[in-house]
C-alpha cells in the first residue's frame, strides 16, 4: 500500500556525471506505473515538495 503523508526524500540528477545532484523532500500525491522497458519497472508520479533541498 501506499503511504501519502510521510515526506520521502529524493534524490534527482540530470544526465551525465557531472551535473549536480539534488535531493529534496516530497509527498508522493499519486502515481501511476507503466509497462516494463527493457527491464526497469517506469513510473510516473505527482510530488508535492517540502522547503527542504539541497544540492551537492
């Protein structure tokens, strides 16, 4: 099951090694999960974030 009211914190990093990365907190306010692509599980979802980032 889903838990809606625990931020969880997330970690974000664009393409490339050397871009920064940035970690936040969100509540996760719905998602949906799509068919497997060469063995990775995608899905989509709706964040809401907290005041907390950072970037390192």
């Amino acid at each position: 099951t889903a838990d809606f009211e625990t931020a969880r914190s997330i970690r974000y990093r664009p393409e490339g090694d050397a871009s920064p990365s940035f970690t936040f907190e969100a509540f996760i306010e719905s998602y949906t999960v799509g068919p497997p692509v060469d063995d990775a599980i995608r899905w989509n979802a709706t964040l809401r974030p907290t005041d907390a980032i950072t970037r390192a």
